[in-house]
C-alpha cells in the first residue's frame, strides 16, 4: 500500500509572482478550504516535501535556487506550476529579467492556470500532483 | 504479569499510543483553529510515507545515531516497566534525547546545528527536573521501582504536588510544545526551517517520529508514577495535562531559550526543591 496519497507534503517557493498567487495558496490552509483535512503538509523544507508548489516564474536570479530546492527533494517528487506566471511566464513574461515559466528550469508536471489561480483549482492540481506521485512511485519501486 | 512482559508490551503498544496521541492533538488543534483537521491515523500514514521515501544521507552517522535515538527512547520504557532503578531511568532517558543532538549536530547544516544546540539546552533544563522528580518519588515511597511505587500506599501526587507542578512545565518541553518546542519546528511553525530534523528525510525523519512517540508513552507512565494508586486516575490526569498542553501550544509564541533555562530551572529549584525541603522539615 502507498501512503503517499494520504500524506503529500509541500514546499512552496514564490518565484517573481505578484502575491496574488501565493495568497491563494496559503488560502487553502485557512479554515475555509483547509487542505490538512487531507493530510496535506506546508513544510517549508524540500527535504521533508513530496510536491514543489511554485508560484511565479523564473527570473535571472532565483533559476538557481528554484534548481537547488528541487534537487534537494528526495525522491518521488512531483512540480506543480501555480498561477499564468508560473506555467509560461504570465503578464511578466516580456520582462527584460524574465525567463519564462518554471518548466524553463525543471520538469513540471502539473500546471494550474489562472490569474490568480483559485484555491480550488490549487487544491486540485495537488490532487493531480498526487497521481503523478504515484506514478513516479510506482516506476521507482 | 511479570514485570518483563510489560517490559515487551511497551516496546509494541507505545508507537501506537504514541502515533494516537500524535492523531488526537491534530484534531484538537485543527478544532481549536476552526478547522476540521486530518484523520485521526495521520501521524500513522506520514510515518507510512516517510519509510517509503528516499532518504538521502547526508552523513554515514546520521542514521546510526538516530537509531540509538529510537532504541534508547524503547529501552528507557522496558526498563522503566520491568522494574530497574528509577534514578537509572532518568539517565537512560537523557541518554536517548543525546542521541537526537548529536545526529543533528554532524550534519553541516546551520540550522539542524543551531536546533541541535537548542536540544542541548532544553536538555539542560530539563534533566536535572527529572532526576530531582525520581529521587523524590523513591524518597516518598520507599521503593525504587515502578511496581514499588504503583504498590505503595503513599500518594505521591498528595506529597509532592510541587513537583507535579514543575513535571507539568518541563512536559511542554519534552512534548515539544509552543512556548518551548524551541529546539524542532514542527508544522505549522517554520522557525529554523525544521530545526534538528532539517537534514533528515525520508526514514530518519520516521525514526524521530517513532522515538517521540515512545517519549510520549514514557511521559505518560512518568504521571502514572505521580498518581500512584490507580493506573486508570493516572492516565486520566495524562490526558488532562495533554489537553492543556495542546490549549497552551496553540495559544503561546515560542519563547527565547533563555526563557525556556530560566523558567524551567525556576520551576525545578522553587515547586519541586521547595516541595521536598518542606517534606524534609515537616518530617522532622
Ligand atoms: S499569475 Fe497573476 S496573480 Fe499569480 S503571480 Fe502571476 S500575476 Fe500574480
């Protein structure tokens, strides 16, 4: 049996995103929505987090912190790419620092889209994230 | 029963009375923050989960030391139950905590080494409290082992409520509440990243996990021990403290280590010291 379905813990980074996003983000720990409920971890330290929950994108400075974190997480690990910014770049993405999305640096497997995005759909990309955790579990084992 | 087969029973119910316990104080937190928090096997499924993830090591020490950690966490509690000296239980246990310091402290990162230092001095303001608290217990009752004192009929909470007092204080510590969980940082608090436990993943962090959940299950025969005429009144008033416990940490900021020496340094020299010198006079 794999726990890693009911016990998904995340790091979340903010890349150059306006706030809005993260927000949204620390929104679902709120009574409201209240992501504990499924076992749901903000740790605040790659080597304790299954999923990288990014919200902005990548700019000149931050490429090589968004690299270090994500090689910092042990294995399986999954990217969930949160808000416009952080799945191409968003209304940032002409910026002359600008990189563009967060897939420019590491591998992305899921992507949230909106402006900002809703918790909903957040705690739905995790809920996707989970899946693509497993999958990577299941390839590892 | 002979002492020896609680000994062993300790070593495989505790984890779960642990993890339990770990399961209860989420819920209650999550209500008392108007949430309606995880289920109730939570820390069981965390544990699940970090035990089949990578754990990457960052040391050849590390993993060897932390399984001293666990083992001396189990071994403080079959010894306690399957009658050794009770002074000799305080020492083993502080042996255990060691352990944990010096796993975090090998590690290069600033802040696993700066929650190890920490550990070091919750270490500091605790111990002498509960070598103090067992010297006591066995001065009260005459005997020097849990049965012993479980068999005597002196009530150790009635002679020495000053030490339940402080025993109190210094469980917030051991527990690793708020206001004095200063040397982890367990969610939802970020302070240090993750303190001791910032450099271990995967089974190591399980490891610590169990350990205190071993811990947990000590403290609690630990007030079994000040509640000595009936096991059931014991775990009763286990339960209340925890439940205050839970109230406190969710209701205090964490306090600077120089806060956490004094207070509980105060507590141990002034309730549980005051406590046994007045004993001492009134027995003359
Ligand atoms: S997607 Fe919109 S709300 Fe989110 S960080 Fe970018 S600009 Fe801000």
């Amino acid at each position: 049996m794999s726990f890693f379905s009911r016990s998904p813990w995340i790091l979340h980074y903010d890349g150059s995103s306006c706030n809005g996003c993260d927000i949204e983000v620390l929104a679902c720990l709120t009574p409201l929505y209240d992501v504990e409920r499924f076992g749901v971890l903000n740790t605040g330290n790659p080597k304790h987090a299954d999923i990288l929950l990014v919200t902005g994108s990548v700019n000149e400075r931050n490429i090589e912190i968004v690299e270090n974190l994500y090689r910092q997480m042990p294995d399986p690990k999954v990217v969930v790419a949160v808000g416009a910014c952080a799945c191409s770049g968003g209304i940032f993405a002409r910026a002359y620092n600008i990189q563009g999305g967060i897939d420019k640096v590491i591998p992305v497997d899921v992507y949230v889209p909106g402006c900002a995005a809703r918790p909903e759909s957040i705690i739905d990309g995790v809920v996707q994230g989970i899946a693509a955790l497993e999958a990577k579990r299941k390839k590892t084992a | 029963m002979t002492p020896a087969v609680y000994g062993v029973l300790f070593v495989f119910l505790a984890p779960v009375f642990g993890g339990l316990l770990a399961g209860v104080d989420r819920r209650v937190s999550a209500r008392m923050q108007g949430r309606i928090g995880p289920p109730l096997l939570q820390p069981f499924y965390d544990l699940g989960k970090l035990l089949q993830k990578q754990a990457r090591q960052v040391n050849p020490v590390v993993e060897p030391l932390l399984l001293g950690h666990v083992f001396f966490m189990a071994v403080s509690g079959v010894l306690l139950l399957s009658g050794t000296d009770l002074i000799f239980i305080a020492f083993v246990f502080a042996l255990a905590a060691l352990f944990l310091v010096l796993a975090a402290g090998s590690v290069n990162s600033p802040y696993s080494f700066a929650g190890a230092e920490r550990e070091l001095v919750v270490l500091l303001a605790s111990e002498p409290f509960f070598i103090l608290m067992m010297a006591a217990i066995c001065k009260v009752t005459g005997a020097s082992t849990y049965a012993g004192v479980l068999a005597s009929p002196q009530l150790v909470a009635v002679q020495l409520p000053g030490v339940l007092l402080a025993f109190l204080l210094v469980a917030t510590i051991k527990l690793r509440k708020s206001p004095f969980d200063i040397s982890t940082s367990h969610h939802p608090h970020q302070e240090l990243v993750s303190g001791l436990t910032t450099d271990m993943s995967g089974r190591m962090l399980a490891y610590v996990e169990l350990a205190h959940w071993y811990e947990s299950a000590l403290l609690c025969a630990f007030m079994v021990l000040l509640f000595n005429w009936s096991v059931p009144l014991g775990l009763l008033a286990f339960a209340i403290a925890y439940a205050l416990e839970v109230l406190v940490d969710n209701s205090t900021s964490r306090a600077k280590w120089q806060l956490v020496l004094r207070s509980t340094w105060a507590a141990t020299l002034v309730f549980s010291g005051g406590n046994v010198l007045a004993l001492f006079l009134l027995s003359r």
